[in-house]
C-alpha cells in the first residue's frame, strides 16, 4: 500500500471515497492537500453525510472531520476512555 492510497483525492465524490475505502480497508482516508493534514473521513463520516440528505455523487470534502481527536501511540491505551 502508498500513501496515495489513504489520502482523500482533491475533487473525489462521496461514492469514490466510499470506493477508496472499500479498497483499502482501513476505514479511514486522510485529507491532507499538500502534505499537511486537514480532516479525516471514516464510513461513519460518509453514513451521516448521506442519511444527512447528502448525495452519492457529492463531493467528499462535505463529509471530512475537520477536528478529528488524536492521541500519539504510546497513548493508544486511553482511546477507549477518552471517547
């Protein structure tokens, strides 16, 4: 797998992210235009957006997180907790 591969494409729809995803299976695609990160979208993100009223051939970028929460690895035992 590249990098390419997790990274949302500037202009994708909603039924191409979906398509990424299916894919890849990691259920999540980074929108990082130029190397620097600017949202996440999940199939959760993608599920609202379109029980939302929002089409399949809508753009992606309406269903990006754009203040997804992180934690650095060595944190990764307080997720569940933190959620």
């Amino acid at each position: 797998m590249k990098i390419d591969d997790i990274l949302l494409q500037e202009g994708a729809s909603v039924l191409d992210a979906m398509g990424q995803l299916d894919k890849t299976g990691l259920g999540v695609l980074f929108d990082a235009p130029e190397g620097k990160l600017q949202g996440v979208v999940t199939d959760g993100d993608l599920r609202r957006y379109i029980l939302a009223g929002g089409k399949l051939e809508g753009p992606a970028a309406d269903a990006v997180n754009r203040s997804p929460r992180s934690l650095p690895l060595e944190r990764r035992a307080e997720a569940r907790r933190l959620m």
